[in-house]
C-alpha cells in the first residue's frame, strides 16, 4: 500500500498545494502542509484500511492548512503585540519629567513677568507664537534690527531666570 500512497500523492500533489496555498496564504506553507498531510496518510494507512485515501488525503490538507493559518495568525498577533506593546517605548513623559517641565514653564513666565512689556510682547510673538521678526517688528513699529535685539535680549534673560532657578531646586 505504500506505493499506492505514493503514487496517489504524486497524482495529487500540485492540486493539494494549490487547495493547501488559498488556506494558508503562501504557497511555501502549503507545501509544508501537503508535505504533513501525505506522511500522516501514510501512517494512517499503517493503522487501518483507508476507502476514500484521496478525500482523506484532501481532509487532511484542510486540518492541517487551517491549523497552519491559525498559528500563523497567533505569531503575528504576539509579534503586533509585542511591538505595538512591550517592545515600543512609551511617548509619553514620566511623571518626573512633567514635573519639571511644569516647574520651567512657570520659570519662564516668572522671567517674562519681570521684563519691560515690549520685551515682553516681541519674546512672546516670536518664540511662543512662531511670528516672524518682520511680523513683531511691524506690531510693535520698530525695526526688525531693534525687535532682534529685543527677543535676543528677553531671551537671555529667560535663560539666565531658568538658571538661577535650577540650581536653587533641591535635587
């Protein structure tokens, strides 16, 4: 019976790649399948007396191709998983640090605070909302020389503010 097997299997096998192949989705699974299937057969044989060996061999490709898919299913989820999850890390800033970002923020409007208001109104144009110097300049009728100093300047002075306030903060 062996050889019958095998002939059966030679006889089948392209159309049981092509069955296993639209369950699996990869043709290179498939042929591990019907690879599968036809030693299963094989040993079925051993067991027992098989009637219909071709719509055997064709149940067995259709388990196995489905088992396939599944599993396949499940790595690729765990794979998601693990890089949408665990493997990625979070964006989102440690309590720790909005913490600090908090405390610089309020050390900066504090360093605002204590400019004249024209320094103030350049520094704030330009560097929180993004207008050009051309645009400050033209707001506050100076120069775009003059509006450079003066955001330059209320810059400087932030930073010099942050500073002092850093290094006064216990660590």
């Amino acid at each position: 019976m062996p050889s019958d097997s095998s002939a059966l299997f030679a006889r089948h096998r392209g159309s049981l790649v092509d069955y296993a192949a639209r369950i699996v989705g990869s043709r290179v699974q498939a042929e591990d399948v019907v690879q599968e299937a036809w030693l299963k057969l094989r040993l079925a044989e051993e067991q027992r007396t098989i009637l219909e060996p071709v719509a055997y061999l064709y149940r067995l490709v259709r388990n196995l191709a489905i088992d396939t898919r599944r599993k396949l299913s499940r790595e690729i989820m765990r794979g998601s998983a693990e890089q949408t999850g665990l493997g990625v890390p979070d964006e989102a800033p440690s309590a720790e640090r909005t913490a600090e970002a908090k405390d610089e923020l309020r050390l900066v409007l504090e360093a605002l605070a204590a400019l004249p208001e024209r320094t103030q109104i350049a520094v704030r144009m330009n560097r929180i909302e993004g207008r050009t110097l051309q645009e400050v300049a033209n707001r506050l009728d100076l120069s775009v020389t003059r509006t450079f100093t003066l955001v330059a300047e209320g810059v400087a002075h932030c930073d010099r503010w942050r500073a002092r306030g850093a290094a006064a903060r216990p660590e």
